[in-house]
C-alpha cells in the first residue's frame, strides 16, 4: 500500500495498535526503542504516539503553539540538533542582543514562507543566518518534512539536512 508517506505495510509488532509502518528511521528507532525488530524492507512497529515519546525523549521539541503565530495550521516539531543549532541561546547571540524566542521566531517565520511557496511538497528545504558561537552569522540549511503524526494527521518536523 502506498500513501503522503511512501510504501507501508500493516503493523505487526511490539505495541502495535493501529497505523502503519514505513521505511522512515523514526519506525526503526521506535522499534529499537519497543524492542521490535527489522523484517525484511519494513519495521515492525506502530508510530502511534511516536512523536510524544520523541518529545518527552527529548528527541523533538515541540513548537506548535508558537508556530501558530507564525501562521502555521498543523503542529510543528523541530529535531534537538535543529533547536541547538538554531535557536538555543550562544553567548555570542545573547551579547548580540537575541532571544531564544527572537531566533525561534526567525526559523518559523522561514519555515512558513518556504511552505507558503511550495504549499504540495512534502519536504522544503530552507536558509537562515543563525548567530552561533562566532562573531559572524553562519548560513544554516535546514529541511521540513510533512509527516503523519501519531494520529496520522500531517504534522511538520523541521531538521537539519542530514537528519532523517
């Protein structure tokens, strides 16, 4: 069966509930995680409420409400690399007068015209400056990918370019 997300096969595994699952590496860490295991092209698992255990482990960090002032209709999700790397305070941002919260809403805004500009496609890459521990800007790519939630209603994560 294929769907938004690519070729998935019925769950059949550890805590398997409802849903599907798909190649991605998030069925795998889950099924690592649920002590499942790899069968053949698919995973044993469900992705039922894999993004609130990547939240509460600290894999994800959940940007929802404040993405819905950047415009955005569907929760939002940044990977831990993406919010260290983009929106964690440096002491050279916070002497550049920044905010945790200035540079959350920089990256939002970002992501929301680069959804804006390709409203169809199921991943969009991205630029920002991003003041980091130098005294000079660095230009950080990032990509958002619109993905089934734990529902299975699209949710967006946005990462770092070699994140998956």
């Amino acid at each position: 069966m294929d769907n938004f997300f690519g070729k998935v096969s019925p769950c059949q595994g550890v805590n398997a509930t409802e849903g599907y699952c798909t190649l991605a590496s998030q069925c795998r860490t889950q099924a690592r995680r649920l002590g499942g295991a790899a069968t053949g092209d698919f995973v044993r698992c469900s992705y039922k409420n894999y993004r609130l255990l990547a939240i509460e482990d600290g894999e994800f960090v959940d940007v929802t409400e404040r993405a819905k002032k950047a415009g955005f209709k569907i929760p939002v999700v940044l990977t831990q690399d993406a919010w260290e790397r983009c929106v964690e305070m440096t002491e050279v941002a916070r002497m550049a007068g920044l905010t945790e919260n200035s540079r959350l809403a920089n990256l939002l805004s970002t992501a929301y015209t680069a959804a804006a500009q390709e409203p169809d496609a199921e991943e969009v890459k991205m630029r920002l400056y991003v003041v980091t521990n130098s005294p000079d800007v660095e230009l950080i790519t990032l990509k958002m990918r619109r993905e089934p939630g734990d529902e299975g209603d699209p949710e967006f994560t946005i990462m770092l370019p070699e994140e998956d």
